[in-house]
C-alpha cells in the first residue's frame, strides 16, 4: 500500500512537475528571445501577455468570431505592439538599461491599467472567472493513475513546439540567423550589413507574440485578471536570471529547476513556499552564480 502511494505521488510530481516548467518556460522564451538578440528588458512582456488573454476572450464572446481566427487576431496585435513599443519608445533609450527597464515598465502599467478599466481584476465588480479562455479540448485523462486534464497535455506539446519552433527558426532561416548573429556579436554583425535596430524590431514583436502565444496556451487553466501580468514578469524574470540572461538553453533549464522546485515544495510544505522557493532560488543564484546557470556575463570574481 505504502509503495503504491509513493508511486503515485512520484508520478504526480513528475507529470505537474513538467506541466509546471513548461508554464514557466512558455513565460520566459519571449522574454529570453529579445534580451538575447537585443539587450532590452522588456518589462511589457506581462501584460502584452494579459491582454493576448483578453482580446481574445473579447473576439471570442463579443465579436462572436472563431476562436482559433481571434487566436491569430489577438498575436497579430501583440507582435505590431512589440514593434511599435520599439520604434515610439525603447529605440530612444538603447544603452541606457535604467530608462529601457522604466520605460518599458511603464507602458505595461499603462496597458494593465487600461485593462483594469474594463472590468479586468475585479473593477467594475467583475471578478476573475468572467474572463476565461475555453479549453481546446474539455476532457481529462489518466496517466499512471494520475488524472490530468488535456488542456495540460497540451501545454506540454505546445511548449515543447514553440522551443523546437524557435530552435529551427534561429537555425536554418535567414532572419533567424541574423538575429544569431547580432545577438553573438552585435558590431561584427552591423559590419556585415545587418540592422540592429530591424533586428531589435523583430525579436520585439517575436518576444510579444510569444508572450501572447504563452496566454492562449496556458490561461484556459484559469482567469485572465491583470495582476497576472504582474506575475507573469516575475517569473519570466526569476527564469532570465537563474538560467542566465540572454541564455535560451539556460532559460529552459531553469525552467524545469523552477518548476520541480516548486511542485516538490508544495507537495511537502503547502502552496504558501512557492514564492519563498522562487525568491530564494533567485538570491542563490545572485550570491553563487550571479551570470546563472548558463550565463555568459562575467563573474562577480572576474569584474573586480
């Protein structure tokens, strides 16, 4: 009997455990995509995320359209968001990180504010569960005893796509190369006649589609709220620097250390360790390794 529970309990944590850092990746690759090719913290990333969420719950009940169709409505407008943000704002503010960082941030607040207005995080007396995505499939499945609803199954196929998809594009297509190029070394690259600023441009509105595309995958599993947002970039954050800033490979281990870290703390300890899990694996990668897991910054040791 005692055998057969840990079993189950193993499973449980290897199943929620990988749904769990698939999420996290899901937040992250956006984020990780732009700050690599670009140096820029976009700290939009959250609540382009939200309001993915939200126009496309409002094409879907308002505008009554095909759910898929204002899936590719709802990433259209947050890709030419990504760009625009760029070309009105951040291109005016390259080099300095402390103005990227608050001018970014800022067109966030504005955008979840916005969104507040609507109704969106309890204004207007409507609360979290009137703003939700439809499941792309209503069932749920067992695996090893363990019940788990399909919409997880497909965040886990949908991340493991979107990592293979970027993989390939930045591979084996020219403007992904290009983006290779100016995020290995930008100045070697503009001698070559590559635009920074056109590629700065492109990861932007990339990173915001995949953020969108991080909504419609994973907000089924709950409410489209603007404190979401806030979250969101927190954990994007917490994965960019624990796996290495600019560093996708390290963006996806750190994804999966989160993850299990977190499922196995609350597991044992209950849901109120999550962020304790979170903060702290943040302060010890600062202390041991503060280029993370796979960073290629200087060490601390290096600089002085």
């Amino acid at each position: 009997m005692r055998l057969a529970l840990c079993v189950f309990l193993i499973m449980d944590i290897l199943i929620y455990g990988t749904v769990n850092s698939i999420i996290f990746a899901l937040v992250a690759v956006g984020f990780t995509l732009v700050y690599g090719v670009s140096r820029l913290p976009n700290f939009a990333h959250g609540a382009l995320y939200v309001l993915v969420g939200f126009l496309t719950w409002s094409l879907v009940n308002d505008f009554k359209l095909f759910y898929p169709l204002s899936i590719l409505i709802s990433l259209g407008i947050s890709a030419f968001l990504g760009a625009l943000i760029y070309r009105l704002v951040l291109i005016r503010l390259r080099g300095m990180a402390t103005s990227e960082i608050i001018a970014s941030f800022a067109v966030g607040l504005i955008i979840l504010e916005g969104l507040r207005l609507q109704g969106i995080g309890g204004f207007k007396g409507f609360i979290g569960p009137f703003y939700v995505l439809p499941s792309f499939i209503d069932a749920k499945i067992r695996i090893a005893e363990v019940l788990i609803d399909a919409q997880r199954l497909i965040v886990i196929f949908g991340g493991l796509a979107v990592v293979v998809s970027i993989w390939l594009f930045t591979h084996y297509t020219k403007t992904g190369l290009s983006l290779r190029a100016i995020a290995q070394d930008e100045q070697a690259a503009m001698m070559l006649g590559i635009d920074s600023d056109r590629a700065a441009v492109i990861s932007l509105s990339i990173g915001s589609a995949l953020a969108g595309l991080a909504a419609v995958i994973i907000l089924p599993l709950g409410n489209v709220t603007a404190e979401a947002g806030y979250r969101i970039l927190i954990h994007a954050l917490a994965v960019c620097i624990i796996g290495g800033l600019g560093s996708w490979a390290g963006a996806v281990l750190a994804s999966f250390v989160l993850g299990f870290a977190m499922i196995i703390s609350t597991a044992l300890f209950g849901s109120v360790w999550e962020s304790v899990v979170l903060v702290g694996a943040i302060i010890l990668i600062l202390i041991f390794k503060p280029s993370g897991l796979l960073g290629k910054q200087k060490e601390l040791e290096e600089r002085v």
